[in-house]
C-alpha cells in the first residue's frame, strides 16, 4: 500500500507511531507536495493580474510546471519511505562469512546513497517551485496572496528538512568522492533558494 | 466528505485545483498536523536517551501532548476549508433590501472572524510543538535527530503560514478592539516561537 493512497488521517497516525517510516523525509516532500500545488492553484486561478497575453502565458506555464512538481515531490513521499526500508533490510543482510559480510556492506552502502539522493530529489523539485513562486505572486489572482506566502514557506521547510535527511544519510558512506558531490549540490540548491525574494 | 478522509493524493490534487478551498489555511494545519506527529513518533521510538524515570516519563507525556496536537491540527485541516466556505456563503446571501443588506453584512463579518480564528487555532497548536519540540531533541532517540528536524521546519511554516491566514482575514473585520487583541495574539505566538532554542 502506497503511503500517498491512504486517507490523510491514516498518513498522519503512520507518521506518529514509533515506526522509523514513514518520517521526516516523507514529511519533508508531503510538505512541498502541498506548497507545489497551492502555486498550481493560484496560477490557475481566475482573475489573475497578467497584463498581457505573454504574461498570461507565463503564468500557465508556470502553474502547470509547478503541478508537475507537485506529482514529483508526492511520488517521493513514498520513494522516501522505500528507500529508509531499504536500508533497513540491508543491515538485516547476513552477516556470518566474509562473503556475507562482503555483500552485506556493499548493500547498505548502495541503499545508504539511494536514501541520500532520495531527500536530494524533494530538495531539487521543491527549490524549482520557490523559484517559480515569484512569477505566481506576481501575476496571479491578488486574493490569493496568502495562499503564496504558505506555499513558500511549505517549500522553504521541505527543503530543510530533506536537507537534513540527505546529511544524515552521507554520514555513513564511505565514497567520499560522492559524498562530496552531493553535498556541493545541497549547498548550491540553499543558494539558489536564498536568491529568490520572499513573497 | 472531509479533506483529511480523502486519499494523500486527493488532497494534494485538491490544493492544485482553482478552487479557493482547500487552500492555504488547510495545507498549514496539515503541515503542522504532520510535525506534531512526528515528534509523537521520536518520542515514542524504542532506545531513547532519558537518563532516569522522571525524565522518560517527561518524555512519553511530551510525545502524547504532540500526539494530540497533531490531532488537533488534522482537525483544523477541515475546519479551515470549512470557515472559508462560510465567508464564500455569507457573501452569496440576498443583498436586495435594507434588512437582506444588514444580515448579510452581520452574517460575513461572523463568518470572517471564525475564518480568522481557525488559523489562529493553528498557530496555538503548532506553537506548543514547537515548544515540546527541545525535550523530544533532548530525549528522544539519537537516531530520529533529522525527524526533530523536520518536525521543527513543518511546525514553523504551519505558524507562518496560518499567520497569513488570520492577517488576510483581520483586514476585511470592523471590529477593531476585536482586531487588535488578534494581533496581540498573534505577536505573542511569534515571540514564543522565537524563543524555542533550534534542535
């Protein structure tokens, strides 16, 4: 069962029980599921404030890439979760021979760098849509300017705090060259995010 | 049929509809709801840190107070949508005669303020997480330590999202006393938020 079929009071007590998944990283994307989305709303909204029929295209695009978004940070609400599992199911591997513990190792260390690039991907589609938020404050409907502001601030959060799940996760792995990599593109995409002028 | 019964993915393809509900109001609450939750589930997690009985029992009273918050804060999912409704409702009421004017104008100023109060409901619930949320980082299991951290983005951006919300609701009241202990309030939600130490 995928987390994002269940009713939103059933994902909620999942996130409460004492189980480590689902967790922060399925909140984290749940969080920009939900920005990505209010920035669809707005940008589709009637009434909007594009003086021309350039900006009014803008603003569809914007929307609709923004909707996109929206589907990509919902899909990782559950890849987020398969990936933590995976992890845990690799440190269950046997562990008796040195085969074993060969294999064992090498397993977690993949599934470690899947549950890194995981959280990197909501970082990735949540930073576009701040970057996109603009545009739709701009132009879209002026009653809707407090729906902006939460989209923002969701995506802000879901950025952190996917941020915070693809550090934790670096600190197991032994591929320094990779772990550099990726933290390079975390620093850059907290660049990007601090550029774009609050709503 | 209430939001938080719907599947996760058809509340988020509600939030990306035009429709004005459910909007920012709803996804602030749903954020919150879903950072309450997860400090319930660190506090809850097997191998926590609390050195003597007092201090686990501080711990799983915590956790539950979070539990219900974010209870409280699934709720306000759906009655934020609701409050909004009503304001929609009330400025549909017959507008023709003197008397129609005057209930109308009574029946959308009613409806404005419990669409102020919900968020404000919001923040309350979402500012005393935040606020358990250093005994859960203190406590709770080293191994959640980027849970705390995620809970503690998504319960921030719920406070200012729904602060949104209550501001953009305050500007169209009248009754200015009324107003103005709002947005004490609402300062003084702020100021317990900026308190909190970050985990």
């Amino acid at each position: 069962m995928k987390l994002t079929h269940l009713p939103v009071m059933d994902l909620i007590a999942a996130f409460g029980s004492p189980n480590p998944t689902p967790g922060g990283g399925s909140a984290s994307a749940l969080a920009g599921a939900a920005g990505a989305a209010l920035l669809a709303m707005v940008a589709a909204m009637p009434r909007n404030r594009a003086p021309t029929a350039e900006d009014a295209g803008l603003l569809q695009a914007t929307g609709a890439r923004c909707g996109k978004l929206g589907d990509a940070l919902l899909e990782l609400v559950d890849r987020d979760s398969e990936a933590y599992d995976a992890v845990v199911a690799a440190y269950r591997l046997p562990k008796t021979t040195d085969d074993e513990k060969a294999a064992r190792k090498a397993g977690i260390q993949a599934a470690m760098k899947r549950a890194a690039e995981t959280p990197l991907e909501t970082m990735r589609c949540a930073a576009e849509a701040i970057e996109a938020a603009p545009v739709v404050a701009r132009l879209g409907s002026a009653s809707a300017a407090s729906d902006v502001v939460v989209a923002t601030e969701l995506l802000s959060a879901a950025v952190r705090g996917a941020r915070a799940n693809v550090e934790i996760n670096l600190e197991s792995l032994e591929d320094t060259a990779y772990v550099e990599r990726l933290r390079e593109e975390i620093s850059e995409i907290d660049r990007r995010c601090s550029r774009v002028p609050s709503s």
